[in-house]
C-alpha cells in the first residue's frame, strides 16, 4: 500500500502552544541591519540580554544498543544491510546515525533486524551511517559525538562530494553514496538535545511532504510536519538532489524522534521505522497503523535563524512548537542585534538554545492548515 489512507484535515488551535511577547516589546528605535532580513534588527534596546541557559541535565534513560552484529554489513559496505524481495517494487530505505550520539534510530534498526527481513516488495536497506562517531560515544559526556570532524548532514551537496575536500564524514558520505543513489523512498531518523515533541522535518518537495503526512497521521498521537528548505551551512541527505526533485517519484522524510536518549524518542523511532516500511509496501502492516489518527500539524519554515555571534541568547527557554502571537516581538539577541517575529503566530521550531556562532539558532515557521497549504 502505497500512501493511500486519507486523513483528516480539522483545523486545531492547540497543535502548538502560545506565547505572550509582550513583556519582551522594546520601545527603542531600529533599523534592519539586512535588507534582506525579516527578522534581524540592530537595536539600541532598554531591554539587556538574559544570561544564556545551561545546556539542559538529560538523563541517559537507555544505554546505546549494541550494534556489534551488525557493523560489517551483508553487502559488501559496513552497516549497510540489504533485502531483496525479487519482487518488482521501491528501494526502500531507513538511516540512523547520521549523528553519532542520536542512537534512536539505531535502536529502531536493531530491533529489525534481530528478526528475520524479507520485503514484500522492492528492496529494503537500513543503514548505521556515522559508526565512527558512535564508537566514540560515552555516556559521561554524551555530547561530543555527534560527529568526528564534521556535521555528516551538511556534506549532501553533489559538487562537494565529487571535490577533494575529505574528512571522516566525507568518506562516509561517499561510502554509502552508491547504495542511497538507487533508494526511492527514505526515512532518516535523528533526536533532539533540548526538550520538544517528535516531529517530521521535509523538503518542499510535495512528494517528500506527503511521506511524512502520511507516517505521522497513521499515529495516535501525529508528530508535526514542517517543511523546509534546509540549513544555510548545507545540504542534508533529504535535501539530496535525489530526494528533492519536485514531480518526482523519490522521497525522503527526516524524524527528529523526540529528546536525545529518552526511551520514548526510541519507541518513536521503532513506531515511525514500522509504520513507513508498511505504508511503503515493504513489510507487513505494523498492529499500530491501524489506530484511529488525530489531524496531523503541518508548518512551513519561512525563516532560517543562523547565530552570527557567540552571544545569541532567547529573552526565554522556548520550546520547539512555541507560537508567538504578535509581528515584532523580540524572541533573541544576537550580539548588537534583535531578533524579532516577522509574522503574526510565528512558531518556533526546534530552538537551540546554546548555539553556536554559525548554527541554526531557530527556525520561524507558518502554520498550514491541511496538507495543500491552504
Ligand atoms: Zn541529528
């Protein structure tokens, strides 16, 4: 079956909650320091900047699976595994690991791939991509392997594959490059550092929209879909030309599983893996999808906030799916400059609260009110 349920379009005011800007107004004057910029002004503000949050105390609820069996693959490329039905269908593909320090995925694989695999159609390959960056996990400071030299989801970009720049990521990227360039559909999965609620994150593309609609309104309770057109710092695997192709077949759909290291990010991670392999056809219906489904959330990211300073702080600790009422409401400093909603109702989407100069600090998104966009 191939996304064919249909779902419910209700529109629901509590998908996200509300915050209340208006304590944070600032009556000095300003300008935009970009023209380009909806968001960013340099302002002389009565209002001084709080002090930046600790990084949040998460506690290592389950230990990182033991993935041994399964580092040196069945096909030939380390934590690659590969089914084939022998049947005409897609090449249908899971990823987990694309951080070394986000082992949901790794866990959902796992549980695959302890029983016995044969697609119903197509071909099915689930893959452990930054195993270098996992082997260096440790629990006293779980942080600090999220990559070995650089951020493996920012390498995407085809002239940057086919350059000479290498690193240990880049040498991944194009170890399993050959196995993802013949994948159809895709599903990444990946956890958050900071508290917020599952939620699926695609392209523009439609087609890649319509796969995350359909995994999450087949659940109970639907994570959020937000759509968009990526990271400034570069390309991540959905957005891969393959996967980004508007018209087109392929499709790909990124789950940010819930927070790093909870156990319910790891159920997540093993409700979405099941419920996309049986939407996709390729193995049987997970008891699960049949559950009654609530209307699914969709947002669409119209605003990409970078940290230009090391000095980015939120007037508060916002959580992913914050909705701030009011246009011109001051949500950060960064350095000399504020950062204002550019929109009534802007949600906040998976707010970094540490983040460093160069990284995506916030993404400001719009409310959808169905899977069309109207
Ligand atoms: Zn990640």
């Amino acid at each position: 079956m191939l996304f064919l349920l249909s779902f419910p379009h209700t529109r629901r005011n509590t998908f996200f909650h509300w915050v209340s800007g208006e304590r944070v107004m600032s009556c000095a004057s300003k300008r935009h320091v970009r023209s380009e910029s909806a968001f960013r002004f340099r302002a002389v503000s009565a209002l001084l900047p709080p002090s930046p949050p600790a990084l949040p105390a998460v506690r290592i609820e389950y230990p990182p699976p033991d993935i041994s069996p399964w580092i040196a693959g069945n096909c030939g490329i380390q934590g690659v595994h590969h089914f084939e039905s022998r049947r005409p269908g897609p090449h249908v593909a899971v990823t987990a690991l694309m951080h070394g320090n986000e082992y949901a995925g790794a866990y959902a694989l796992q549980q695959l791939l302890m029983q016995p695999l044969r697609p119903l159609h197509g071909r099915l390959s689930l893959i452990f991509l930054n195993l270098a960056a996992y082997k260096n996990f440790n629990p006293a400071r779980p942080t600090l392997s999220r990559f070995v030299e650089e951020d493996m989801n920012r390498l995407w970009q085809p002239e940057l594959i086919a350059s000479a720049h290498t690193s240990v990521e880049m040498q991944r990227v194009r170890e399993v490059l050959p196995v993802l360039e013949t994948v159809d559909i895709l599903l990444d999965i990946h956890t958050m550092l900071w508290p917020a609620q599952p939620l699926f994150l695609c392209s523009m593309a439609e087609n890649s929209r319509d796969l995350a609609y359909c995994v999450s309104g087949a659940q109970t309770n639907p994570p959020a879909v937000v759509q968009d057109s990526g990271h400034e710092d570069g390309l991540r695997l959905i957005d891969y030309t393959r996967f980004n192709t508007p018209h087109s077949y392929m499709r790909a759909c990124l789950l940010e599983a819930g927070q790093h290291w909870q156990k319910n990010a790891a159920q997540q991670a093993l409700l979405s893996t099941r419920l996309f392999l049986a939407q996709t056809g390729t193995l049987p219906s997970a008891p699960t999808s049949t559950a009654p489904s609530e209307p699914v959330r969709q947002a669409v990211v119209t605003d990409c906030v970078q940290a230009l300073t090391s000095r980015f702080v939120f007037v508060q600790p916002f959580t992913s799916g914050s909705i701030i009422r009011k246009a011109g409401t001051v949500i950060a400093f960064d350095g000399q400059d504020e950062i204002r909603t550019p929109y009534n109702n802007c949600i906040l989407v998976m707010p970094n609260l540490r983040p460093r100069r160069g990284h995506t600090a916030v993404r400001l998104a719009k409310r959808l009110n169905n899977k069309t966009g109207t």
